[in-house]
C-alpha cells in the first residue's frame, strides 16, 4: 500500500502497546510508505490524569534511530488533545520542538472526558452533546492556529449513549460549516480516523458523506487518513475502504504533513 498512515501511538504514549520497531517491522512486511508517530499531549485532563504527556525531544530522537535502522520513513508527530482553557500553555509546551505533522484533537468538553466521565451524556440528547463537542472544537480551532490536522471530528460518538450514534451534517449546518470552512480556507486537513469506525465501540458508525461533501463544496483539499494505532497490528487499517469513501466524496488525493508541508497521494 502506497499510503501513509498520519496517526499512530508509540511507547511514548502512556495508553499505547506498540513500540517503535514493532511499526517499523510492520511497514516493512507490508510495504507501506511509512507513518507519523503523533502521541498524546493533553495538558490538564480532567480526570488528573497527568501522564499524557511525553517529551518530544525524546521520542523524535528514537522515531530517528529506528526510522534510519529499518530504512523507513518514520516521521514526528503530535496530538494534541486541546481545551479552550490549555491553549497557551499547549503553546510554551510546544515552542521548543519541531515536528513534521501537528494534529489537533478534543477529546475533554465542559471538563469532563466522556471516555472516562460517561455523566458528560447523562442529562444531553445527541445534539446538545454533539453540539457542545463540536463548539468546543471550533474555539479550540480558532484560538490555536498553529496545527496541520483535525483529529478525529466526531470522537464524541465514540463514547455516546444514543441508538442512532453518527454525527451528521444534516444536524449540525452551521457549526459545521463554520469548521468545515475554516479549514478549507487555512490549509488544514480533515481527518478520516479509522478507529473510530470499529465496532468496538458499541457497534461500528460511520464517517458522514455529508461532512466531507460539504468539505469539498467549500474547497476543503485536504483529507487524511490515520489509523490511531495504539498496536502495530492496526497500522494502515481499512485504509482502501476509506480511501474509496474520501473519493466518492470528491477528493481524489489523500494528504500527509512533512515537515508541515502538505504532500498528496492519489487515491
Ligand atoms: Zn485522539
Ligand atoms: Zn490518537
């Protein structure tokens, strides 16, 4: 596969099994392009959980050793899980290091984690809960600029109570519009996440056709895909699946950062 799969974990992040060689190895058997290893960084969790952290310094000098050991393009990333509240100190945390991809994720709202603090659904249908995920991610957008992807736009289904679990663009126009194009007019990628697709999550959702038509109708370029791999065995995964959706979408390439510049694959 001629992809490159832009959201991985390595042993850098506290909740991730795979360690840089397992990835390395893994492409190699598979003859994939290569990868970016974007691990956590979420400043001031709500639960405490003060461990998703690393230090890049460190793990861009390992992705280094392996990436020239195994001669595969192993590239340094970041997610960086944002709260409207950790955006300036998200800022001096990252001033001193370098990366080629930045990806920027919400994975709190109103300081509750809805994987750790289910209570977040509790008094909410979908859309006040979706619609509060999604606010929060257009502050959080607005206020750091200074990123290459957004992360996984529908997370919040991930976790959601609700029979019907997909975030559609039908029920949220304008706060979507106002992502959706914000991201189109910065140069700013829209990420396919595969592993919020899996039925591990209380049966598989689905991106939304309606999202990434509307993207494209407000002359969004940019799409990616990352699998999210906390283990090597999930690297790349259903990738040709999704490829097919972005393109029946209307985008005919696929985007990856190096070096934050943006570098496109043909689907
Ligand atoms: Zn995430
Ligand atoms: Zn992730």
């Amino acid at each position: 596969m001629r992809y490159f799969d832009t959201h991985t974990h390595s042993q850098f992040s506290p909740d991730s099994l795979m360690n840089m060689e397992s990835a390395a190895a893994l492409c190699l058997k598979k003859g994939l392009a290569g990868l970016v290893f974007t691990d956590h960084m979420d400043i001031d969790t709500p639960t405490g959980v003060e461990s998703f952290m690393f230090d890049p310094g460190a793990q861009q000098a390992e992705a280094e050793r392996v990436s020239r050991e195994y001669n595969v393009e192993l590239l340094k990333g970041i997610e960086l899980g944002l709260q409207p509240g950790t955006v300036e100190k998200s800022r001096e945390r990252l001033s001193p290091f370098t990366f080629d991809t930045v990806i920027l994720s919400v994975h709190s709202v109103d300081g509750m984690d809805p994987y750790h603090q289910p209570v977040f659904f509790e008094d909410k249908d979908h859309i006040r809960a979706y619609g509060r995920y999604l606010e929060t991610i257009l502050e959080c957008i607005t206020k750091y600029r200074d990123f290459d992807i957004l992360g996984h736009y529908d997370y919040i289904t991930r976790y959601a109570p609700y029979r019907e679990r997909n975030l559609r663009y039908r029920d949220f126009p304008d706060l979507l519009d106002s992502i959706l194009s914000y991201l189109a007019t910065n140069g700013k990628a829209l990420e396919i996440n595969t592993n919020t697709y899996r039925a591990k999550y209380k049966g598989a959702t689905a991106p939304d056709e309606g999202v990434f038509k509307r993207f494209r109708e407000l002359k969004g370029e940019f799409v990616s895909i990352g699998s999210d791999a906390h283990s090597s065995d999930r690297i790349c995964e259903n990738f040709d699946l999704f490829g097919e959706f972005a393109k029946s979408c209307g985008f005919r390439y696929l985007t990856m950062f190096r070096g934050r510049k943006a570098s496109l694959t043909a689907i």
